[in-house]
C-alpha cells in the first residue's frame, strides 16, 4: 500500500504542526553526491500514490516529483559532495545533508520524521521512522525528490565523464562501473574513501 498521511494528521491534531519528512538518497554509490530532501507537505492537496521512491518507476517518480514541487507548502534538497563524503565519511555526510536540507526550509518544521534509524539532531523534535520511506507521506515525498534530484544530477556528470555510466547506474558499484574505474581510473566525483577505489588511488 502507498504511504499514507496518518502520522502528519496526527501531528496536526497533537500541535506539531509544521512536520517535515526527512529522506536521503546515495549512501551506497562509488560516486557523486549524498543527497537529502525535506519536505513539508500541504494537508490539503496530499498527492495521491506517494511510496518508497525505489519501488517506483523513473516515470511516475517524475511525474509525482512535479505533483510535489507544486503542492507542497516546503521542499529544500542538499547534497553533500564525493570529497566531503571522503573527508568526514558516509554517515557524517549523510546527517550533513539532512541538516542543510530542514536548514532550507522556508517554513520551519515544530517535528521532524526521518527515513532511518539514525536521525541528526535538530532544534526541534524528530523521530526516526525505519522504513518511513514507505509509511509516512511526508518521508516518501522526501524520498522522491531527493531520488530524482540525484539522479539528474548524475545523468549531468555523465554528460562530463561518459566513460563511467553514471547514467545506468548512477554511481552504484555494478560490474559496469567496477570495469570503468578499472579501465579509467576514478574521475572527481569518486569516493576515494570506498571499495574498490580505496587504496588504488589517492585524491
């Protein structure tokens, strides 16, 4: 079933209103950006079919992308760069992001859910939801926009570095992109600080 709008009603009616849903997109890659969306959505124009962004397709992701950049009262998207991953590591930069994205909310939340079991801290209440992603409207607003926001980003840096794919896979480490880095070499966006391109190459 899609995720629904119970916990954000709920808040409402409890007085924890505004409340932003919290995902991220990119822990895993070899490449590109950890990326982190908030998003506070309208009670009164909730788009229909929102879910975990994975188990949708790349159409209706677009097509809900819009439906949610359009409805919603805040959306705010940060990423955290291939060098900064490599400098302070995957969960820092992953929390990092998190908080650059409520950081840009125009609206500022009173609670915050996030997709996870391990949430930053913030100025105000949060909860960690384990896959929140496919529960809670909010989350999977949030899962959405960060899922597509880093994936045209990365379809760019396969425009600036084709020999990778980034494209298809969008920085995972499929047998693809493992033969690239072993033909090539990583490019800039690379994580030196991962496996396989840990202790191969230096930055």
């Amino acid at each position: 079933m899609p995720a629904d709008f119970n916990r954000e009603t709920s808040a409402i009616a409890n007085g924890r209103w505004p409340l932003a849903g919290i995902d991220e997109v990119g822990r895993g890659p070899l490449a590109g950006p950890v990326v982190a969306a908030a998003v506070i959505l309208d009670p009164e124009r909730v788009p229909d079919g929102l879910d975990d962004s994975k188990k949708l397709s790349a159409a209706i992701r677009e097509e809900l992308f819009g439906e949610i950049m359009e409805r919603a009262l805040a959306v705010s998207v940060a990423s955290v760069t291939a060098v900064e991953i490599d400098a302070i590591n995957i969960r820092q930069a992953t929390l990092q992001a998190m908080r650059r994205a409520v950081a840009g909310l125009p609206l500022a939340p009173l609670h915050i859910l996030v997709d996870g079991n391990d949430p930053p801290q913030f100025a105000c209440s949060c909860e960690a939801i384990i896959q929140g992603d496919g529960q809670i409207a909010s989350i999977a607003a949030a899962s959405i926009i960060a899922k597509v926001t880093r994936d045209r980003m990365m379809a760019r840096l396969c425009k600036r570095y084709p020999a990778y794919g980034f494209s298809s896979h969008v920085g995972y480490a499929t047998p693809q992109h493992r033969k690239a880095i072993t033909a090539h070499g990583p490019c800039p966006e690379h994580r030196y600080s991962f496996a396989p391109v840990k202790g191969v190459w230096f930055r």
